[in-house]
C-alpha cells in the first residue's frame, strides 16, 4: 500500500516492496492475526513474518476516503478487468501515499516514537499535491503488480521536507531511513503475480481515464493535504497539519 522502492527493471518498471492493502480507521489494542491465512487476505503473503510484540507500521497520506480517488480507482479498475479476461485487479483497500518505508517497531517503542513523531510534525503547515498519470508497478518479490498514479515532479517539496523529518525519527529508533531515490505515488488497484507486460499495453487506455477524471474530480483529487497517519500493526495515529 504502499513504503516503497521504485527501481527500473529491464521493462523500465519500478518494482516496490508490498504495501499494506488495509488500513484501519479507527486505534485498536489488539495484535494482529499470529497465523497467516491466504483466504483470508486474497492470497497476498505477509512482506515480513508475524513475531509477537514486532508490528509492521508506516507513515502516510490517507486518500481512502475521497470520492474522485474512488472514482478513479473503478474507472482504472473497469477497463483493466475488461480488457482481458486473465486479468483481475483488486481495489486497494485505503488508498494511501507511503512517506516512509514498512518497517517493525517493538510494541514498547510505540509510544515514545509516536512522541517523537508529533514533535518533529509540529507546527507542520498543510498543503496540495498535483498528479501527472498512472504508473504500473510490481512488488521486489513480483508476486503482486499495482497500479498507482504518480506525484507530480513539482510537488515533491513538501513531501521531501516531510520525509526529512520522519527519518529524523527513524534515525533514532535506528529503523529504515526513507528511500534517496523517491517516486511518490498513490497505488490504487492490485492483483497477484507479475502482470506488467500486460498492463503496460494498456497504459495509453488507462491514461485517458486518469486525464478526464483528474479534471472532473481535480478539487478532489488534489485537495488539501490536512492530517498525517501512522499505522503500527492495528494501531492508528493522526497528526493534524495547521
């Protein structure tokens, strides 16, 4: 969901760790599921193994909950699904911009870091993002492709000083630095295995979805970025920019 590298391949396709594909709106106390059930989660595998008292968690911008981006996501996710019958894109349950990678955290280090987190956030003034088309993606395992829309080159400035911040943080807590290489974008739809090869033949299609929608929805879309989250395992964090 993702918290992801983008690096070239030979197809010129970026390939991403796997992001977390639900992101729960509300702070729960209890650890996620020990027992990894595939038919439970659509046959997606976990990217790292469960060990108690070690949550994966991320910081992100949450756009589960807007309606050009759910528009987006059923356009994009028609055409994929009826262009070809060997293919089936899954929504993405909350649709999110990672600004950190997946990393673990030892559930006693929950609490000082989300206090270190709104220090660093603090007095963190709001702002919008422009979007400039749709990527395909797969994930370093290739056993999942997405498809996800791209930051605009111009609005990466926010996101950069952002990151800065939280890497401050995971420096700390000596976690995983956020990636020097950045391609910020918001992965929208899924689908298992290494399907690139053909989503890429219809990348044309699926960016005259993303330019009509874009226009439609673009108050939407690239509204106001108000409220930073931190997912650790069931947990929720919120961080209100001014």
């Amino acid at each position: 969901m993702e918290n992801e590298k983008l690096k070239k391949t030979t197809a010129n396709v970026p390939t991403l760790p796997s992001p977390a594909l639900c992101i729960p709106g509300t702070t729960h106390d209890t650890e996620p599921d020990e027992q990894q059930d595939l038919s439970k989660h659509q046959g997606r595998t976990r990217s790292f193994p469960h060990e108690r008292g070690i949550w994966a968690s991320y910081v992100f911008i949450d756009y589960g909950d807007s309606d050009g981006w759910l528009e987006m996501q059923n356009e994009c996710k028609m055409l994929l699904n009826d262009a070809t019958t060997t293919l089936e894109f899954n929504p993405i349950d909350r649709m999110h911009l990672s600004l950190t990678k997946t990393f673990t955290i030892r559930h006693h280090n929950i609490n000082p870091f989300v206090a270190n987190l709104r220090e660093q956030l603090a007095g963190r003034r709001r702002f919008r993002l422009e979007f400039s088309g749709v990527q395909v993606y797969v994930n370093e395992e290739r056993t999942r492709t997405f498809l996800g829309v791209r930051v605009a080159e111009e609005s990466y400035g926010a996101l950069n000083t952002l990151v800065t911040s939280l890497d401050e943080c995971l420096r700390d807590y000596k976690l995983p630095l956020y990636y020097t290489d950045r391609a910020f974008h918001v992965s929208i739809l899924w689908c298992l295995g290494d399907r690139e090869a053909e989503v890429r033949k219809e990348l044309p299609a699926l960016a005259a979805v993303f330019e009509r929608v874009y226009e439609e929805e673009y108050c939407d879309i690239s509204q106001q970025v108000k409220t930073l989250w931190f997912k650790c395992g069931n947990k929720s964090f919120h961080f209100d920019l001014i």
